[in-house]
C-alpha cells in the first residue's frame, strides 16, 4: 500500500490547481511572530515543526502552480465584545480580555510572511473556531469551482480541526499538513492530528510530501 494511503486516508486522483484550494487560517502576528500576545503559548510546537518555513513553503508553491488562496481570518478583537452574549466560551472571554488579534492593531494584522496578493481571497472573519460558521467561506469556494482544501495556520486543534471538519461535512476534500500547522502543546498536536484528524480529513501529510505532490502531479489513490 502507498504509505500516503495507509490507513485508508488517502485521496482519489491529483490536485488540479483550479480545483484546489489554501485555505489559510489565521496567520496573525499575535499568533506567529515571536512578539506576538499568543506566540509564547505555541512557541515550542511552532519552532517545533517549523512551522512558518513550511507555511511559506506552502503558499510559494500554491502561487507558483496558480492555486488560489483563501484566508481564513478569526474575528479581530474590540472591547465590547461579547457584551450581553448568552454563551460566549472562556477562550472567547479571554480573547477578549487580552485583546488577541485586537482590530487596527500590529497583533491583529496578517505576518509579514503571509501577506495577501491581489489574487488572494479573504473570508469574512469567524466568531469562534469554525471558518464556515456565519462567513462566506462555503460559498466562496463553490464560487472559485473548488472541491480541494488544504488547511494550513493555527491552532491544529481548534480551528483547524473544526473548519476542516465542517469542509468534510460539506463535501469537499480535506487535507491536513501536519508541520504546516501548529497549537499550544504536543498533546494537542497529537490529539489533533492522530487521534481527530482521520475521522474528517482524507489525506494527512507532512509539507514536503504535499508539495512533492502539487508538483509531480501525483495520483495517489484512496484505500
């Protein structure tokens, strides 16, 4: 069996690039610059895996091949959020105290590294976790005639996972770069990747076995 579909999660045929999608999720500077209010939580995984040199690996090659971008932004943070909101969640709440991705600030703007091209597409940005959940992800992908995704960002094991669960729910192909993403601990990048990420996703690969792909025009089929 080829090791990209051991386990069954594999993927059918190749990614063309007119029907693949980046879908890239908050690449914030509070999350991914070493000043960043939220870096200190995931600095160990992110200088772990390495992650910005593989995002960037990714995107490069997605430009190159002419794959459209898609960023995945998480609301940007003002005071009165959440202000008479009957179940806002603790993380919510604490975004909110620390002003995380707080609206006209340095935190709350893309990394230098990951800023978007004229190309590019910006989703409207998500309340919670879920990329789809109240923005037009959905329908800008339909839109771009894309059936692929393939999530890169932050965090592994929230936003990612959920939008990438919601894709597969919606009927789109889903997958996973394991070093292109990154979250506050190797529990959750195992919890994640291991555990979660073959209930949802169809194919789970590191950075240089997807971009060897994308460029060799790899067919690897499903289990």
């Amino acid at each position: 069996m080829d090791k990209h579909t051991e386990n069954g999660f594999g993927r059918y045929g190749t990614y063309e690039s007119k029907r693949t999608g980046i879908l890239l999720v908050d690449p914030y500077n509070d999350f991914l610059h070493p000043n960043g209010k939220s870096y200190f939580k995931s600095r160990e995984v992110i200088e772990g895996v390495h992650l910005l040199d593989n995002m960037r690996k990714v995107i490069r090659t997605a430009r190159d091949l002419g794959i459209q971008v898609f960023y995945v932004p998480h609301h940007r943070s003002e005071p009165n959020d959440f202000n008479n909101w009957k179940y806002p969640t603790s993380g919510q709440l604490s975004t909110k105290e620390r002003q995380v991705f707080a609206k006209d600030s340095w935190g709350g703007t893309f990394h230098e590294d990951f800023q978007p091209q004229t190309n590019d597409v910006i989703i409207k940005e998500h309340w919670a976790q879920n990329g789809f959940a109240n923005t037009d992800l959905d329908q800008q992908l339909k839109q771009h005639n894309i059936d692929r995704v393939i999530l890169i960002g932050m965090l592994a094991n929230t936003c990612i996972e959920a939008t990438g669960r919601m894709a597969m729910e919606l009927g789109y192909h889903v997958t996973l770069v394991r070093n292109a993403t990154a979250t506050y601990s190797w529990e959750h990048m195992h919890a994640a990747h291991e555990l979660n990420g073959p209930t949802f996703a169809h194919a789970l690969l590191e950075t240089d076995e997807l971009v060897s792909i994308l460029l060799g025009n790899t067919v690897v089929q499903q289990a």
